[in-house]
C-alpha cells in the first residue's frame, strides 16, 4: 500500500494521441495529452460526452491501442510501458495494477455478491483461495455491504452493486482505481455516498484514482480536477481556476 | 435419456446432481415436455412496514422449446417471478419444478447454485460482462465455474458461440471496446456456455436502440427453433408480437391468457378481474352453444378448439358465416346491442371445444368501465354484422326480420 502522497508520478502520459479510422475519414478522439497522475492523488478529469474522457482511461488501463505517444506507469517497484507489452502481459499486469469502476456495474448474475469478488482473485492468482473468501468479506465490510454477501445482485439497490463493483476493483488491491462515471446512474443521495467510499480509499488506503465525469459539481472534491476538452487536457486545475474567479470550494 | 429426467416425478437437486444425465440436451424433439412447472408459488416480502405479497400462488407451466415474454407494470411481479425461476430467491410457499428437478426443497444454496449454472442461462437488462477480460474470456467464465468442458476445449467452445451472435471478430477485444448492442450478444453468448436448455432474460432489450433490440429478439427466435427454452421478462409490447406465448402478470397474479388474447384492449386489472370470473365449458363437436333467436346472457372466449357460426333456412339448408378460433369471441353483438341470437354457434365438427365465459353483467360493468375496449368490440360487432347481413340476405332471411323482433 502505498501511503504517501509523493511528487513521484504513479502515471505518466507523454504526447498520447489517439486517432480512430472511420468510413468518414479520420477522428482525433485525443490530441497529444500529457499528464502526471501523483501517488495518492484523487484526480478528476471532466468533460462533456465525446470530450475524449473514456479514450483517455483506456489509454491508461492499455484496453484501447494508442496511436502515438507512451503510457508509463510507476508502481510496486516496476515502470512499465503499457502499449508496450505483449495481450498477455498487460492483462496479468492490469489485473493486479488497476481496479476499475464503470458506470453500468458489471456484476455477474449467477454469481453472489462475495462470489463477484472472490472471481477476479481467482482469475489472478494472487490469494490462496481459502483466504480469498475472507477478503472479499472484507471489502464488502469496507463498502459497508458485508450483510448481503450472499446475495445475488438482482437483489441489491444500484448503490448497492456499484459498491460491489468497487469492491470488486479492489479484490487483488491494486495501488490505482481507474472510474469511469461510476456514479453516472445513481440518485444524488446515493452518488454522494459512492464519492464518499473513493475519498476514503485515497485518505485511509493511499490509493490513487483517476476518475472522469461529465458532472462539473463533483470539481471541487477531487484534489485535482482538470478538464478535456475535444481531446485535450487544460492543465489549470479547474476548482482553483473556480476559486480565483470567485468560487467558492467545499473543504 | 435416462428415465428418471423424463419421468414425471420431479426430482430433487441432488438427484440431478448425481445422475448421469447431468448435461442437459436441448432436443427439438422433447417439444412439448414441461419445462418449468410452478405450483401456488407464494412470495412474501417482510419489511418494517409489515408483509407484502408480492407473488399469490402462481400456477405456471412453459413448455421446452417455448419463447414466452412475461409482460406487468412495474411492481406487479414479474421480476420477483423471474427470480423464483432462476433460483435468485425463494418462494415462501409452493413448488418450482425445472426439467424435472425440484429446485426448493431440501437443496443447499451450493448445490443450488451448480445446478444453475449447468441449466440456467441468465441474461439482464445490463451486460455485466467482467470488463477486464475479454469477449471470449467473458464468454469462457461459466465454463470454468460450471466445471464443463475439457480446459483445452473451452475456448473453441466459446469461439463458436461467439461466431452464433456473430461475434467472432471481436472476441479478443475488451467489452468497453464494442457497441452496447454487441456486450449484449456478448452476455447472450456467455449465457449459453453452458448449453442450458432454459434461457431466462430479464428487460435483456432494455437499454438498447430498436435495430439491435430486433437482433437480439432474432437471435432468441433462432434459439427457440433450436429447442431452447426462452423466457423473457419485458415492458416492450413491440417484442410480446415476436413470442410464441406472452404471460401478463398484474398484481402478483396471472392473467388467464385467453382473456388476454380475446380483449387485449382491457387494462391489467380488468383483464385479471375477468381472470377471475371465468368459468369453463367444453362442449363435444357439433354441440350447439347458443341457438337463433335465443337470449344470450353470456360472453364467450375460445380457449381451445374451434366454434362454427351458421345460419338455416329451409331453401339452402346451413350457411357456415365463419369459423371462430382460440382466442377469439362470439356474444358479444347480442350483449352490446341486446337482444337475442341472431345466429347459430356450434362446436366444430372435429373436436370438442374448450369456452370461457363471463356472465352478463359482469360483462357490462367491465365495459362501462373500459371505453377503449367497447369502442373497438363495436367496430368487430359492425363487420361482423356486415358479414352477417350478406350471408343472411343470401340465406333468404334479413336481418331486418330479427331487429323488428328485438324486445
């Protein structure tokens, strides 16, 4: 667990540029992004749809090839250069680097809650199966869900599954969450509660996230917050941007 | 087959676990065995606010090779249905027997769960593909937890479902790499790793466009040619057209679907109040069911077999106007006109025939309280009246000799 916030960047994105080819010619989807993502930080990357936000994390998680440019990431001891490595290799790797979170919850059906959980553990191989239980038990108690384990997931609220799904993303405990509007289809009320769960993973457990939304009040409660904009990154960080201009920023 | 799946005794999980016949075939020939048989199904809810019955005592039986959608407002049950089906909760009272096997009584949640995963396939409104494994990954998972299948063979296996939903150029791709219509068929092709006789599918269209909505319905109707038993829970009336059988559940109960067929303009609530009121005749072929001039105090539904209008005279003997066939309804002119029977209704020549009925006044009230389904049983009553008029001119006798004599 990496537990303190350092200036060594865990996330490093060099003049990543993504072209998608279609039947109408060619689409920048992103325009030569730089970015440093800091151990520890909770960063907030907002955008209108199309803005490039979901290009920009499957550049990062290595789901989507790149066009130009490099993703380095710095963790557990290792840099590794994810457009890099060979189909095999960055799914091994992701699997223990990356949890991510998407919008829509992805839980299996036929499986329970702890099951959903024990699944991705696993598949990886990282914890004997007899204490893969355990911990998936856990994070269910971390996500304040633990009394439904044995439930399936038809059964449990949307709140309720997007918290499994996080914990799900942390089943082999990675040092980075990747999140992808993972509060996009929740009530307010409950999407506050979800927001609530990913500061504290970065406060108490030193992860770090990147999470992108189109949703511009949740600006002021990352610790960074940039905007993309058609395929670009505006460096200024938006909530001090907001603050300079006369906005005010929730503590 | 061994004898025991085809027997009539439903047997336990653990029988079927143990059995040899553990995989299941999904033969066209066994059309027409039972596949899912419910019996008082019984689901109470117990909240802070006290009990909900939110399921009272479902009698529901599908058969293999079905494609059924199960159709209800929201609240009225269907998904809690669906549930009772797939083993995700259990009914507080009654039987729920699934290719012969008992799935309730005296079975732990593991073994439930093996028996599912080997006979259910499952597929949701949301796509819940794993998104950090691939296509053929995803569609390789069941397999592993289902212990099916050699390892080597797993992924050829998958390959080729992935090839049926037409997703073999995609299947080393990541599901947030392919269209939301494709994840579907992706957790259509998962669902089926397994090869379970029975596909369940809750609001599986739910979240997509009407043209991928239209490929995964072709692909549930190519299933079903296959012998697969499909079961679809939907708010969609546009794809009810597209099933073999469509099940309406309101308020926790079944509609009798010969109701629903014969007046589908009724709201769910009168459908299931004449759900109620209904009661059953059967008549033997050639039985008269209403004579010529004779009050009529009944409305009728055809729920099996058919029925024959004729008109007599004595120049041109029997003039057969048409013949009626399930789900269809004859009464109704006299009722909303009043008056007598203007013509003769018998059970066909073949085979007996099988009339729900719904007494006068019953009938009446429900009308009032239905303009929608009044206004379009006048339009049926003016053609039929139409048709009746021209066969009756042409039998000697007009019609205008009845009207004079209406009380």
């Amino acid at each position: 667990m990496n537990s303190n916030p350092s200036s060594q960047p865990i996330i490093e994105l060099r003049d990543v540029v993504k072209v998608y080819s279609t039947a109408a010619g060619d689409f920048p989807a992103l325009k030569g992004i730089n970015l440093q993502v800091r151990a520890g930080e909770f960063l907030g990357i907002i955008g209108k749809s199309g803005a490039g936000k979901s290009t920009l994390l499957n550049m990062i998680t290595g789901v989507d090839h790149l066009t130009e440019g490099e993703v380095l990431v710095h963790a557990d001891g290792s840099s590794v250069s994810v457009h890099r490595m060979k189909e095999d290799e960055i799914a091994f790797w992701r699997g223990r680097t990356m949890g991510v979170v998407f919008q829509s919850f992805q839980l299996l059906p036929m499986l329970t809650l702890v099951e959903n959980i024990t699944l991705p553990m696993d598949l990886c191989g990282n914890f004997h199966p007899k204490r893969s239980r355990e911990r998936a038990l856990e994070l269910l108690r971390l996500m304040e869900i633990e009394e439904h384990a044995d439930k399936f997931p038809s059964l449990i609220s949307g709140g309720q599954q997007q918290r499994v799904a996080i914990a799900r993303a942390l089943a082999n405990d990675p040092p980075i969450l990747i999140a992808d509007e993972p509060t996009g289809s929740l009530d307010s009320v409950t999407a506050d509660h979800i927001f609530e769960l990913f500061q504290r993973l970065v406060e108490e457990q030193g992860k770090t996230i990147v999470m992108v939304t189109h949703d511009q009040s949740l600006a002021p409660r990352f610790s960074r917050t940039l905007r993309i904009t058609d395929g670009e990154l505006d460096q200024a960080d938006l909530a001090e941007a907001d603050l300079r201009s006369g906005g005010r920023r929730k503590k | 087959m061994s004898p025991r799946r085809s027997s009539p005794q439903p047997v336990s999980v653990q029988h079927a676990m143990t059995s040899a016949d553990l995989t299941p075939v999904p033969s066209p020939e066994r059309r027409g065995e039972s596949m899912i048989d419910m019996h008082g199904v019984v689901k109470t809810f117990k909240s802070a606010a006290g009990e909900f019955t939110v399921l009272k005592g479902i009698d529901l039986t599908i058969y293999r090779g079905e494609f059924v959608s199960i159709v209800g407002k929201s609240g009225s049950g269907k998904s809690t249905l669906l549930n009772m089906i797939t083993g995700i909760d259990h009914p507080t009272a009654g039987r729920v027997v699934i290719g012969g096997t008992d799935i309730y009584t005296g079975v732990t949640e593991s073994q439930r769960s093996k028996w599912r995963g080997r006979n259910l396939g499952i597929v949701f409104q949301f796509f819940q593909l794993m998104p950090m494994l691939t296509l053929l990954e995803n569609v390789m998972l069941p397999m592993d937890y289902a212990e099916m299948y050699d390892f080597d063979e797993r992924p050829k296996r998958a390959m080729e479902l992935l090839e049926l939903v037409g997703l073999e150029k995609f299947a080393n791709k990541l599901p947030v790499l392919v269209s939301t219509g494709q994840q579907q068929l992706a957790a259509i092709a998962r669902a089926l790793a397994c090869d379970p006789p029975l596909l369940v599918a809750d609001e599986p269209t739910g979240n997509l466009d009407t043209k991928s909505a239209d490929v995964i319905i072709d692909l549930f109707e190519e299933l079903s040619r296959r012998g697969k038993t499909i079961v679809m829970v939907t708010h969609d009336p546009s794809l009810t057209s597209r099933t073999t059988r469509n099940i309406i559940i309101s308020d926790g109960e079944l509609i009798n679907e010969t109701v629903a067929k014969a007046l589908p303009w009724l709201r769910h609530r009168h459908m299931l109040e004449f759900s109620k009121l209904v009661q059953t005749e059967i008549y033997p072929p050639k039985a008269t069911i209403i004579s010529r001039d004779e009050h009529v105090e009944k409305f009728f539904m055809i729920h099996k077999g058919e029925v024959e209008v004729v008109l007599f005279d004595r120049k041109h003997g029997e003039t057969i106007i048409s013949r009626l066939k399930p789900g269809e309804f004859f009464g109704e002119i006299e009722l909303i006109r009043g008056g007598k029977s203007i013509a003769n209704v018998r059970a066909g020549a073949n085979a007996p025939v099988e009339v729900l009925t719904i007494r006068r006044e019953d009938f009446q009230r429900v009308m009032e309280q239905s303009p929608i389904t009044a206004e379009a049983l006048a339009k049926i009553v003016q053609e039929r009246l139409k048709e009746h008029r021209a066969a009756d001119s042409r039998s000697g006798r007009g019609l205008f000799s009845f009207f004079r004599r209406r009380p």
